[in-house]
C-alpha cells in the first residue's frame, strides 16, 4: 500500500471521528437551541400583527445528525432533494439520501476500479453513474406517484362535488376525501384536511397542496375552489365541469400516445441498439471490440458516443412529448 494511500485513509478516519465527536456535543446545543426558538415565538405572541399568517410546526429537518443538518440547510438545492423525496412517497432525510447516493458511486467506482484497474476513466465514470442512480430512481417514483395521482384526481373531485351537494362542509368533503380515495390521493388530502384542522388558512393550505403536487390539473383545482370561496357560486358545479375537463384532456393524452408511439418505439431502438452491438461483439468477437476499452482512443471514442446517445434521446424525446 503506498503512502500517499495510507495519509488519505488515516485523514478520512479522523475526520470522521472529529465530526463524529462534535456532533454528539452539537446534538444537545441544538435541542436547547430549538427549545430556546419556540420560547421566543411562544413569548413574542401577544406582539404579532392580527393579519399575519401563522405556519404549522413540522420536521423538516435534513439530517438526524445537527451539524450536519445546520450545514445541508445552507443549500437550497438540498432543499429541493428533501421536497423530491417527499413527492415521490419516500420518508428519507436529505442527508441520508446524499449519504446513500455517495456510497452507490464509491461501490460502483471500486468495483469497475477492481475488474480493470488499468483504466481509471472507466472507473470514474461508474463512480458518475452509480451516483446518479438514486436520484433516478426518486426521479422514476416521483413521476409514477405524479401520474398515479393524475389519474385518481377525477374521482376524487367527483365525490368531493356529492359531498357538497349532500349539504356536507367543504372541509368535511377533504376529510371524506381522505378516508374513501386510495393513495396516493388520500395522504395528500389528509395532509390539506389536517392543515386547516389545526389552525392554518384554507388557502395556504390549497397553496401547499399545488407546492406538494406541482400539476396542472391539482392547480385548476385549487383556483377554482379559492375563486369560489371569494366570490361565491355553485361549488358542486364547477368541480363537475372541472372533472369532466381533466378527462377530456386525459382521452386526448391517450390519442396523442397512439399518434406518437412510432416516434418512441424509434427512440427506444435506437438507445438500445448500440449497447446491443457492443455486447454482441464481445460474445461472438471479443478481441476485435477489445481496443475500445483497453485503448485511449477507445476511451475518448466511448465517451463521445455516450454523449451523442444522450443528446440524442434527449432530442427525440422533445419531438415526441406534446403537452396538452
């Protein structure tokens, strides 16, 4: 083992056990800290202006660790993988989250690493990829929960529309709504419900509901019923007109999906085609596509195909995504 591997490995182990040491000192200033802030927003009650509005105490905490948390609070795009994370149904902490996508890049780079040492670009890309899968993954959830949604939406604003009708309370309709709808409608609308519940305006907590699930539909929604509430009408009526609306679009969607699905059975051979080929030759001819991993010229051959093949998917993707 060389020297300079040896100085690396014994600065990982004490800064680890430094940060280790100061956060069990951290964790407990942090409590008193936190005490120190809801004394002071308790005390400071009867000086608040009447028109300001009040939030509801939640965890939104990054981290379990407090030195950690205070540092990943610092990045708003920490912030923006805690808000992913929560719209793909997943209860895991920012900080956990980094901390499993570095380890999935360090596993992924030490195993290319240790089947071809002699070629570190290789291994570095692994480390890029391996990285980024997590966040693809959230990335996949997040967007199966959003279409899931979508597609339970209309029934839930049917029977919030017969709850109204019945003569029930447009908050009593939410609770309804939220015992009766399957997830993940039925957690959204619980979190709405319990939002005005306890305390928070009824329109920031719709306001909440559009920042949870940024959809078009879920945003038609919320302004119809805020318009309603200010200058009044047939509230039953206008969620029947909108629910027909999103399944008019939804029959369009689906047409639209027969129109294009040449232009993604195009996409998907031609982003499988070249990996194929490769593999292909490796079977049936490994020393003839060997070159391509073993020389410099290989290296810088694969990276520029692989940057093509993203551009490309990328473009044919555009072409094939119309948005109704």
């Amino acid at each position: 083992m060389s020297a300079a591997l040896i100085a690396v490995l014994v600065f990982a182990v004490v800064a680890l056990a430094a940060f280790a040491i100061g956060s069990l000192f951290d964790q407990r200033s942090a409590r008193a800290r936190l005490i120190r802030e809801r004394l002071a927003t308790v005390q400071k009650a009867p000086e608040r202006d009447t028109n300001e509005e009040l939030a509801l105490l939640r965890d939104e905490q990054l981290s379990r660790i407090p030195a950690l948390d205070t540092l990943l609070r610092r990045s708003e795009r920490v912030s923006a993988v805690q808000e992913s994370l929560a719209q793909a149904g997943m209860k895991m902490r920012a900080g956990n989250f980094l901390m499993l996508c570095v380890f999935c890049g360090v596993a992924a780079g030490a195993a290319t690493l240790a089947w071809s040492s002699k070629t570190p670009a290789i291994a570095w890309t692994a480390f890029i990829i391996g990285t980024f899968l997590p966040y693809s993954v959230v990335s996949y959830r997040r967007q199966k929960r959003f279409e899931k949604f979508e597609e339970l939406f209309p029934e839930a604003i049917d029977t919030l529309a017969r709850a109204v009708r019945a003569g029930h309370a447009f908050t009593t309709a939410l609770e309804m709504i939220s015992n009766e709808v399957a997830e993940p409608l039925s957690s959204e609308f619980r979190k709405l419900y319990e939002e005005q519940k306890f305390g928070m305006p009824v329109r920031d907590a719709l306001m909440n509901l559009t920042m949870r699930m940024p959809l078009v539909d879920v945003k038609f929604f919320v302004t119809a019923v805020m318009l309603q509430r200010e200058t009044g009408g047939n509230l039953a009526e206008i969620l029947d007109n909108l629910s027909y609306v999103i399944r008019e679009r939804f029959k369009i969607q689906r047409q639209v999906r027969v129109h294009t699905a040449q232009g993604r059975l195009t996409m998907a051979l031609l982003m499988a085609m070249p990996p194929g080929v490769v593999a292909l030759l490796l079977v049936m001819s490994p020393e003839f596509v060997r070159p391509l991993f073993s020389d410099p010229i290989g290296h810088t051959l694969l990276a520029a195909s692989v940057a093509l093949q993203t551009i490309g998917y990328f473009v044919i993707r555009k072409i094939i995504r119309i948005q109704v």
